[in-house]
C-alpha cells in the first residue's frame, strides 16, 4: 500500500519540489498537523488530516480517511494550486516520500490487522522519510535501529529536543525549548534554545507542540517562525481547543480515539485549575481502538474533581463505579448544567468523531 503510493506520486513534478512532512503515531497526530500549518502558513501549505483535504485555511475536502491512499487523492484535489509545502497525516507509518517524518508516540501498542501485528511495527514504514523526528521513549522501546533520527521529550535531556522551565496554563503555556545535535534536511545542525509560547495546557499536549517544534526544525523552518506559529496556534476546533463563554472557560477535548490514559492525562491536567467540573462521556464503536470501561471507572473512582458523566459512554461507566457521579444522558443537557454552576472552568472530554456532534 505504501510502496504504491509513493510509486505514483514519485512521477509528480510539483511533488518533487516541494517540502513534504509526514505525520503517525497513536495519539497527537491531528494536533501536530495543525500545529505544522500554523507554522508553515507563509508556505500556503497542502494538508491531508483526519479533519479534511486544506489548502491553507480553503477546505476542498471533508470526511476523508487518513490511509496513506487519501495522500493521492489530497494530491489531485490540489491539482494546478499553488502550495509550496505538504503536511499528510496517517494512520499507518509513513510513504517515504516525506523529507521529514514524525512518530508522535507510541502511548499504547494496540494490535491492527484482526491481532496480526502491533501498531509499534505498521507505524515503523515512518522511518522510510528522509529524516524522521520521533518521540524520545518510543525511539528507545522500538525504534533504536533506526538512523537519521531526531528525538524530542518533556523531560529526557537526551534527546535532541526536550523542555525545561514549563509554565502550564490554560491559555498559554510558556517553556524553554532546548535543542542539541538536531539534523535538518538542508545537512545544518542546531544546537540553542528558546522560548515558546502556545496552547497546550496538560504534558500530552506539550509533547505534540514539541512533535512539531522537532518537524519544523528539521525541515530548516526559522524558530522566529516556529515562535510565531504556535503563538498564533488555539487549538485545534472540534478536536482540542479552548473556548470563553462569558465569564466561563471551556476547554474541550472531543476525540473519536479518546482512552483511558487520555482520560486520566486530562484530568491531571485539570488540577492545575481551580475546581473545574468536568464532562465526561460519549459514543462507541468509532475506532479499531475500544475505551476499558473498568480502567477508566478505576481513574474515575480516585479521582477528587467534580464529574458529571454523558452519553452511552457515561451511562457504562456508571454501573462500573462504586461512588456516585450525576449523570446527564445529553451532552447538551449536561453542559448547560455545568454553565450555570458558579465554576468558571469546565473540561469536556468526549468520545465522538467531530462530524456527529454537529455545529455548536
């Protein structure tokens, strides 16, 4: 499969010429992609991501799949434009047709194919890229055979891109960028730090904004434009963002792949905020990844928030618990509650495909 999409685009002139970065892993991708485009926006950038076909801010697609086939389609969709960068998604590794190559993480290495193989080994065809960017515990666990690697963490300073003097919060997040022995395309190395602000108000949306700090460098992209990119960077709508309602804040977390280490990630996050309420809930049957219900009822149970569950999902979740946590069978229903309690932040975390939930 991967092997023939790069067969036929390999013959495509414009393709040749431009700048293409490829983006996998378990978790993060869409974040990073969008991440990416804010970064390379001067470059009016061609995007394939689970969201849809861009050209810069100008969809020509919707509902489109994330297999490396869909790069094809992106590609004659794009046809006559002008675009002077490529920021594809995947579900399954890489094409090798990508200058720069991205490995999110590997947070868990479910089985695909009915149990054949493991994600860690399908998401390995990345490493075909010219150079791949890969984050630092997954390089080690997986990957170590690999070359013309950078690697990026929050916290190992072995890596050839981590963080230190982290500020989290739920509008910006501030941190020093430290850099060491990185290789971009163009055969520089860079060794400097500096500072960074974004959104990325919890550590799994710090790893992805460096995911993509690690992406651009790479490809020789200026950190003035780095900088710039992901301050201008709010999230990405329908999947993470943050929100203001009046006087209220309203981070959302609505994600067809959300589980319980994503669950338990958001609500450490959530300590960070005064006593925010938290929404939680959703549909099944969405992605070849299901949620444990017993896992999550097990974070739910030590968990000291205020939590009002939602959905099918919240309704599961219930039975399994031995507290008492409200439910609300509409997230609608529940979110108006949770508006007109005095709390001034709530955190949704909400199991769905975006395109189900409709406009707000």
């Amino acid at each position: 499969h991967h092997e023939i999409v790069k067969f036929l685009l390999s013959k495509d002139e414009k393709l040749s010429k431009t700048p293409i970065i490829e983006v996998t892993g378990v978790k993060g991708k869409t974040s990073v992609v969008w991440m990416l485009k804010e970064i390379l926006r001067e470059k009016n950038p061609l995007t394939l991501s689970s969201l849809g076909v861009f050209l810069s801010e100008k969809k020509l697609k919707e509902n489109i799949s994330i297999t490396p086939a869909s790069i094809i389609e992106a590609v004659k969709l794009a046809k006559g434009l002008d675009y002077q960068a490529c920021i594809f998604e995947s579900s399954l590794g890489g094409t090798g047709l990508a200058d720069v190559g991205i490995l999110t993480n590997i947070v868990e290495d479910y089985p695909i194919q009915g149990g054949k193989e493991k994600a860690s080994k399908a998401k390995a065809q990345i490493f075909k890229s010219k150079i791949t960017c890969c984050e630092h515990t997954a390089y080690k666990k997986y990957y170590s055979l690999f070359k013309n690697v950078n690697t990026f963490s929050i916290t190992e300073e072995d890596a050839n891109i981590h963080a230190t003097n982290i500020d989290y919060g739920l509008e910006k997040t501030r941190l020093h960028v430290h850099v060491k022995g990185l290789k971009t395309i163009t055969g520089k190395e860079y060794n400097i730090r500096f500072p960074v602000e974004s959104f990325a108000p919890g550590p799994h949306y710090l790893l992805n904004l460096l995911a993509a700090i690690s992406g651009a460098l790479t490809l020789d992209i200026s950190i003035k434009q780095i900088q710039e990119g992901l301050r201008n960077f709010k999230g990405v709508r329908g999947r993470s963002s943050r929100r203001n309602l009046d006087e209220k804040i309203i981070i959302e977390e609505i994600n067809p792949g959300i589980n319980a280490e994503a669950i338990k990630y958001t609500l450490k996050m959530a300590e960070n905020f005064n006593t925010p309420i938290i929404i939680l809930g959703g549909d099944y049957g969405i992605t070849c990844e299901e949620i444990d219900e017993n896992k999550t009822a097990n974070i739910l149970e030590n968990s000291t928030g205020e939590i009002i569950l939602t959905g099918e999902l919240g309704k599961n979740i219930q039975k399994k618990l031995q507290k008492k946590i409200p439910y609300i069978e509409k997230r609608e229903d529940a979110m108006k509650y949770a508006l007109s309690t005095a709390k001034k932040h709530i955190i949704l975390i909400y199991r769905s495909e975006y395109s189900k939930l409709g406009e707000r």
